[in-house]
C-alpha cells in the first residue's frame, strides 16, 4: 500500500518532471529521474537549482535545497530504474511514445504500480494489452505541480482498487488532495474546464481584440491566481498547441485553442517559461501584470464557456458538480467552483453570451451543450431561481 512507497522513479524530466521528482524529493521520498534526453539530464540539476531559488521567496532554505539534491538520483538507462516501489511517468504526451514506455516499464517492474501524468489522453489507451494493465492510473497534477494541491486520480478499464489506492495514498504522502474520477475520459475534468475558459481568450488574443496583459488582468481581478496568458507560459505553448490537437480530435471542432497563434509563437521559439519569452517576457522573472488594464475585456465570455464544457462533463458522465467544483477550487487555487460561480452570475446570462458571441463569430466553441439549454428551458438558471447546477 501507499505507506510503503518510499523510493519513487519519474521518467520524462521535462518541464513538470523537473519540478515533480522536487516534489517528491522535498516530501521526503528518494528519488530516481530518467530521460531519453541526455540533454535534458545534464541541465537538471541546474533547472531544479532554479525552481528552488523561486521557492525561497517562499520561504524554502537552503539547507532544504541541499537536502532534497541528496535524494534525487539520475539513471541514464531506463533499465538502471529499478529498486523502486512506484513509478511515474511525465514524458511528451504523445500515446505510442507512452505506449513503448509502459511497455519497458511492465518487463522491468512486474509489480510496481505505474501511474502516468497524461494530461489528455486515456489511461485505457496507455495500457491496453499490456500484462500489467491492472498496476497503471492516472495521477494528473495541474501546475505549478509543487504548489498547487490537486491531482486527479483516474481508474482504466483494467486498473485495479488497489492500484486506485495506492496513486491516491502516494498524492497524499506528498501533501496534495486526490480526485478520485469515475470515468476515464481525455482531459479528464481540469484540462477539459481549462480549455473551455481559456479557448476563447486566445481567440480574442489572435483576432487582435485583447493583449495578453488586458486579458490577464481582467482575471487576476475576479480572483484568478495567474492568468490565462500566463498559465499557458507556465504549462509551454508547444504542449498547449500538442493538448489542443489532441482534444480536437477527440471532441470536434468544439474544442480547441486558436492554433494558427501557437503554431506561429511556437515556430518563433516562443515557448513560454522554458525559453523565456511566450506571451510574456521571462528572462527577468515572472510578468508583473499592471491590474489598471482590467476592465477592458469581459470575463464573462471566459465564465460562460467554463460553464459550457462543465455542462459537457456532466452530459458526458465524468463529474457532478460538486467534483467539478472540488477539482477547480484545487486546480484554480480559487475559494469558489466553476458550478457553484456560474450559479451565482445566472446560467441564463451565460448563455446568452455564448448564443451572442455563435452570432458573432460562427465558430462551435460557442454553441451550448444541450444539457446547458435543457436547464435554461426548464427555469434552472442558478441561485436567483433556486435551482441551476445545484439545488439551493
């Protein structure tokens, strides 16, 4: 059980497996790191060297910098990954990358449980046919993953209760609240809530009606913690740009982030954090957003499409309220849910400005689910009524 997993490998030491083999180092787990990348493995420690400087404004010492460099140890051949009691991979996401990885894994560790930090794709998908189906789950951390609490925690078709236990015990060994979901579904809940609130920002970013500061600061001053902008610098615009393909295909047109101004940042090299310049400039630290641009984009828009896709995860059977809500309180690091804020502007505002802005600019990532249209009908438009996504 969770209780005795001390050592813990994670494979894929990117942008989020840097920062999660830290955070699992500074909870006090030893700590084995692989990537294919021998690049990536040189400059790792200088890039942890970095996350941990930024946790020292928060209140990190050095003596903990010094403490969790003990703990972490790089093995330069998968095979060398062994002695662990938990396995979690954070490579590129991309299903026959994973697929091989897991399959290497499965020969490797026939008993160790195998979590994946897929942010868009099925656990299913990953570990179809594998003999070790029943040892893979997801554990799905949102970003920044050392601050912030949530991790989503996803069954498979073949995955055990016990592995579902085990990945849950694990993210609270580590500080974090699981979310337990009781369907596997691309996106899961964060991701799937994250694209609907952030597609039509970056449509009104590339049809030049917003600058990234404008729009960020209309957020920051409803109680966002980053901005939109900013949280696509943080997550790198190549992995958006990758996690809207995906989810396109998966949804339909519906879905998905204006790619023409990704692939475009991205072929300038305009990464985000990583090569210190997307949306923001990093070289210097993180963007000081001046909050007197607030006011010149109506945020509205934002909520109505986070509304919209909620509707869609329950339609889809992937969460009720109250765990859509659990999950962006977590993920958003919000003190408010998406339903429970959607209720309280009323789902019948929010969906006149979803059937205004489809009039507008004719694209399906405004037309409401039906589900959404079936409450509005119905009278269930949120507080003022006394019924909307829940009863009050």
């Amino acid at each position: 059980m969770a209780d005795k997993v001390s050592r813990v490998a994670v494979i894929g030491v990117g942008t989020m497996g840097s920062d999660l083999s830290l955070l699992f180092a500074l909870s006090d787990f030893d700590v084995v790191v692989n990537d294919k990348s021998k690049t990536v493995l040189d400059k790792l420690e200088e890039k942890q060297r970095k996350t941990m400087d930024e946790l020292r404004t928060l209140g990190a010492t050095q003596k903990e910098y010094e403490t969790v460099r003990e703990k972490i140890t790089v093995a330069r051949k998968l095979e060398d990954v062994k002695d662990v009691d938990f396995v979690l991979e954070a490579i590129k996401e991309d299903l026959n990358a994973k697929r091989e990885l897991f399959k290497e894994l499965d020969k490797l560790s026939p008993e160790v449980v195998l979590a994946t930090n897929t942010s868009t794709l099925r656990v299913s998908d990953i570990a179809r046919g594998l003999k070790g189906a029943e040892r893979i789950g997801l554990m799905h951390f949102s970003n920044p993953p050392i601050l912030s609490p949530l991790v989503e925690v996803v069954k498979g078709e073949e995955t055990s209760e016990e592995t579902l236990k085990i990945i849950a015990g694990v993210a609270e060994k580590i500080g974090k609240t699981p979310v337990i979901l009781t369907k596997d579904m691309n996106g899961a809940v964060l991701n799937r809530v994250l694209g609907g609130l952030g597609s039509d920002a970056l449509w009104a970013i590339q049809r030049g009606e917003i600058t990234p500061e404008e729009l960020d600061a209309s957020l920051r001053t409803l109680g966002f913690p980053v901005g939109i902008a900013e949280a696509v610098d943080l997550i790198g615009l190549d992995v958006v740009l990758n996690a809207s393909r995906i989810l396109r295909k998966v949804y339909g047109k519906r879905v998905g982030f204006p790619e023409k101004l990704l692939e475009e940042m991205v072929n300038d090299g305009r990464l985000g954090k990583k090569s210190g310049r997307g949306f923001y400039d990093w070289s210097k630290g993180p963007p000081i957003i001046d909050t007197k641009l607030a006011g010149k984009f109506d945020v509205m828009r934002v909520l109505a499409n986070g509304a919209n896709e909620a509707f869609w995860l329950i339609k889809d059977g992937m969460a009720d309220p109250k765990t859509i809500d659990t999950v962006t309180k977590l993920g958003f690091r919000s003190p408010v849910g998406m339903c429970e804020l959607a209720d309280s502007i009323g789902l019948d505002n929010l969906i006149e400005i979803l059937k205004r802005m489809y009039t507008e600019y004719g694209i399906e990532l405004y037309t409401p689910c039906p589900l959404f249209e079936e409450y509005v009908k119905n009278g269930w438009t949120g507080q003022a009524a006394r019924r909307g996504f829940y009863k009050y």
